[in-house]
DNA sequence: ATTTTCAATACAAACGTTTGCAATTGAATG
DNA sequence: CATTCAATTGCAAACGTTTGTATTGAAAAT
C-alpha cells in the first residue's frame, strides 16, 4: 500500500494524500478525513527510505556508547540507560540504533558513517569524542547532538550536555557520613582518571574542609575500579583499616569487593566501617550488607536527554538558531545497610 | 558525494560505479578499481534511502525484545545478548534497532510496523511471538526471521530457532550433585511456568530418576523469580532444609536470595547445603559465596544465531528456498563456591 | 458583468540508487 | 573482409515520497 494506492480509491491526486497525512493545512478537512480513514483502514505506513530521499528525516536516532564493551559493570550501567532511552524514545515513534563510535573491525567512524548512509535525525552521546574528525563533522553537518551523563569539562563549552552533578554526589557522601559522627575517613578511587571521579572526590572534600575535618592523601587509596582491586585493596591494608570508621568507594563495584573483604576479615560494616558507594547500580541493593550509595538517576537522564534532543531536533527543522543548553541533575544518596539512616 | 559524483569523477557512467562499488563481475578490473580508489578517497557511503527505495535491502536488523523490561535480572541477560549481537553484527555492517514487540503507547506493533516503513533485513525475536497477526505476516511478507535463546516447544514447528538445551542444563545439575553424593536434593522452581524452566527441572528429575534417587512433588517449592522471594522461601521454611543436602535454584537471581536466607540463618553453603543456580548472571562469580550455576552461553547463542540469519538474509536474496533448522547449544556448569569442583 | 482573490487540488520534478536492455567496442571466427 | 561474439559500458525507467508551482472553480470585490 502506497499513497497513491490511496490516491485512487480516495479519487484525489498523490500530492494530496501525502499533504494530508503529513497534517498541512492546505487539505480541507473532509477531504483530509477521507484520506486518513481510507489510510486507517489498509494500516498504511509511510515508506522511510523514499520519504529519507527526499526529507532526510528517518525518525532515527542513534546512540553512540563508549567501547568498554567488556568492562562489566560499566555494561549495565549503560544498558539500563540504553533501556531508559529506548522507553522514551518509543513514545516519540523515533527508532533507535546503538552503535560505538568506532567499528572495531574496520577502525570506520560509525558516527560519520552512519549519518551518510542513513541521514540520522539526531545523536545522543553517551562518551566524549574526543577526536577532532567526528566534532567537526558533525559541526558542519548540522547533526542535533547531545552529550549524556558526561561531566561537561571534557566537552567543548557550547555543546549541548545533560549530566549528574558528581561533585555534589561526593558532597552528600561526606555529609551522610559527617553527620553520623563518622570522621575518621577513607576514599577508593579509581585509577583511570574520569573526571567525573574526580569531581566526586572534589566535592567529597569540600565538605570536609568545609567543617575542617582532617582528609588527606594518605586517605586516598587509588586503585583499578573493579571487584577484585577493592577486594584486595582491603585485604591488603587490613591493619590500616582499623583506623577509620568511615569508607568512601567511588563506584558500587569496589564497594561489593570491600564489603567482601570485610566480612572475610571479621569486619563489621558498618559497625566498625561505614561504607558508602557510588552508582547505584541495582545488585547494589541484593548485596550483603545491602550498599548504602549515592544514586545515579538513570531515568531522569534519559528522559531529559531525549527532551532536549527532540527539542534540538524540531529547532533545526523549523530552521531556528538555537542556544546550547547545560543541563544538570542533583543525584541523591539511597541508605541501606552498610550506613543505617 | 553521491555515486554521480564519483562517476563524473572517474568519466564513466554511474551505473558503472554502482555495479563496481556492488562488486557485479559486470565492470572490467580496472575500471572497477579507478572507481573504487575514488570512492575510498572520498569516503564515500551509499546513501541507504535511495538504496533501500529499490532493493528493500537497508542493512538494518531488528532485534525484538519482550516487554519485562523491569525485571531486573532479565534486563541484564537480555542487555547483555543484545551487546553480543551489537559486536557480530558490526562485522557485518548492519545496523541494529531494537525494540518491543508492541509499542506500549500506542499499541501499534511494531515488528509489522518497522517492516512496512523501513523494509527491515532480517528479525531476531528474543521472546515468543504469541499473537497470530505478527506470525501471519512475518510469513507472508518473507522476512527473514529467528527465534534466540527460547525453548522451541513454544515455537512453531517450522520457523528457525537457536536454544539452549534447558533440559540438558537440568541434568547435568543433577549429575554434579550426585556425583558428590549429595542425594538429599531440592528444588526452587519459578512459578510462571515458562518452559525453559519446565525443561530444566525435567532433565533434574531424569537423571535423578535413571540413578533411583528419591525426589519427589515435596522437593520442589514454587515461587516467583526473584532474589526476595528465594529469601523469604528458605526463611520460612528453615527447619525443612535440615532434610536437605543440596539446592537447584533454577534462576540465579533466586539462588542468591536463598544464599543470603542461609547465611542469616546459620546454614553453611557448601556444607550444610550446597547450592547450584541457574544463568550465570555476571553477578554470580561475585557474590558470597560464589555461585555455581548453568552457564547460559550467550556469546554463542548470539554469534550462531547472527550467523544463522545472515544465511537466511542471503538465502533470500538469492530467492534460494531454504530449510529451516534447529540449533542446539549446550550449556555447562561452572563451578564456584556454592559446589565445589 | 468582469476582475481579483483565495482555498483547494493537481501537476511534475526531484531525491540517489539499481537494473534490464541497448549500444559500443575490439577481438575472434568463418 | 564480413560476421559473430563476449565483454564492457551507457541509457533510462523505476522505487515512493515531498514540495514548488500551476490550475481550477467559486466567492468576493470592483
């Protein structure tokens, strides 16, 4: 069935039918009405690929994920945002396509590609680009883009970014703690040098200095962010330990692999060490002690990372200049066991 | 840059360029490669609408998922096939949009849907498609299309499908708990009665029954699939375990409820109960105690199931008929803490 | 009664490919 | 030297839309 199949029995020229079902106004209602029902009734779907020649407007977004494919607890993470987009997205009749920004295989640019081959309406990136190729060409090609989740520093200073505010995420981690009467405090970190740990540990510290409770760098034990290096980590330092109450870990995943060498090593969290993780990721609650962490709003990115992203792309339809927008989200601290309330 | 573009380039016609870039033996070595160089120093990409306007060929695949999209444990089995299924088929440049089967708001199904707009290549189907409408079509218009990772017993007798042997899965639990001699043996069952579990526990009492070893209506205990619900069960029923020696728990995400029960309880896993789960969830390696547990290999089921619908997708082209076939996988048992090797 | 205006509709070109068929080569055959 | 043939290449229609422009007919303005 194509329009002007529904031309004929509608006894109306092809151009009508297309101007009806795209909603102009320059169709009269009854006409328009006719047109729509006879549509209705064969399930009539426009063609993408003639309508894409034409408008290059597919009602495709892709989403571009960073390449640790293989790193597993960043996977759920961005499958459950992957999931969120999906759901939203699905509202707005837009299709999603996932892809990394480079084909592994081939080493193509799937951005780049993508948009020549499919003429893709909009692009949300869940990593930084950092190589100048991609910026640009998406630049000049006037893709509507945007950047999810990402701490804005690494992104250029008029892109558009929706992100979660780590800092204060590191910032209420320490008040939880603080406010408990827990002082005596340790950090996990990461070793990778993301700046969104970095920014927790920033905000972490604020507070700290804010109430000038003593927080140095031989209370930051930097390590991989895996199970096994908390794991270790902790097993290790095990004498150290004795000496805080409190411990800071920069993601969920080290925090399970603390906890374990606590119980291993006669540890009581949270009686003699508090823990605190970061993320959120769902097991954190199946965990034993159930993890006290600060949460990451998934479904609030997403749902506003898609908004803004519609909006972009109906601002460029519409031919508006439009400003960039830095969008940014208040995460919360969820308790558990392993800090009571 | 358009395949007239290159053809202007190169002084040739473009239906030359077309056939070289589609590799038709059509175009003399030499043309085809002046042509091609052109293309490669370009960079050069179909454009898909135009293309898939006349071939219906988009390089797109669908992969459609179930709605249980809050279903923690399954979100991360199916996010996890879906980033396997990503990376195979970016070797083979195609895209991948995922989606429901229905789309929650407006009802419209979306695998006739994306068929009618965008000419879809091929159609993985990751849960049963229960309503005859879709089947109907599916059939009708000739897609390509293939069952992954359910039990066939759902499927119609005809269609392709690439599973994992449940009920083998089942049996070599059984087989690894008696060859310990753990004969005192109980079952945590799944009360939605999917047959993948209904396989599971059939192999489980198989070989049970072809080594005489009591197990009987008692032994198993129906509950829904998840972590609470494997807790409370094991809670409840504390004084009953005492009569058993080991726990098949057909899905993970129950065994580590029970793990945690036991563990408040004062049960020793592995040695007042050994536990035997079911999936290998990431999770599993990671809790405590580590679970042994059925592998289900998602790495294969997804590169054979690729495989397979390529084959398909070509078989198609060719207008070659084809036989549709059954790909069986076996799974194995890994083992961890909860049983030990 | 004639012209102007306007809403509604029709016409036709364009989007970038693919592909059956025709035309052109140059060489091989009779 | 005329003919056949195969290998290349060119031509043009087709795919299903969108959209600027032209046409229509009737109402409004002169």
């Amino acid at each position: 069935m194509r329009i002007i199949d529904i031309a004929r029995i509608a006894n109306v020229h092809v151009s009508t039918v297309s101007r009806s079902l795209n909603n102009s106004p320059l169709v009269s209602e009854e006409t328009s009405a006719r047109i729509k029902k006879i549509a209705e009734e064969n399930g009539f779907e426009f063609n993408a690929s003639a309508r894409g020649l034409i408008t290059s407007r597919v009602g495709t977004i892709a989403v571009i994920l960073p390449h640790n494919f293989d790193q597993f607890p960043v996977t759920v993470f961005h499958s459950e945002l992957h999931n969120y987009l999906r759901m939203i997205l699905e509202r707005e009749d837009y299709d999603l396509i996932v892809t990394f920004h480079k084909n592994r295989f081939t080493g193509v640019n799937n951005i780049i590609r993508l948009f020549k081959r499919k003429k893709i309406d909009g692009i949300i990136l869940i990593h930084q680009v950092h190589d100048d190729e991609t910026e640009r060409f998406m630049k000049e090609s006037n893709i509507p883009f945007i950047y999810a989740h990402y701490p804005p520093e690494n992104i250029n200073i008029n892109d558009d970014v929706v992100y979660v505010d780590h800092f204060h995420g590191g910032y209420i981690a320490a008040e939880a703690f603080v406010s408990r009467g827990i002082l005596k405090l340790l950090c996990l970190k990461p070793d990778t040098g993301d700046t969104e740990y970095k920014l927790r540990l920033k905000g972490f510290e604020a507070y700290l200095k804010e109430r000038n409770i003593p927080f140095g760098e031989k209370d930051i034990w930097t390590i991989p962010p895996t199970f096994e290096a908390g794991f270790n980590e902790i097993k290790r330092k095990k004498d150290e330990i004795d000496n805080y109450q409190g411990l800071f870990a920069l993601t969920d995943f080290t925090a399970y692999g603390a906890l374990q060498a606590c119980r291993e090593s006669g540890i009581s969290v949270p009686n003699d060490l508090a823990v605190i993780g970061y993320d959120d990721i769902k097991f954190s609650q199946y965990i034993s002690p159930a993890l006290t962490t600060i949460h990451q709003p998934i479904d609030q990115i997403a749902k506003i990372t898609c908004e803004r992203l519609i909006e972009l792309i109906r601002n460029k339809e519409r031919g508006k200049k439009w400003e960039t927008k830095r969008i940014l989200i208040k995460p919360e601290i969820v308790f558990r066991k392993s800090l009571l309330l």
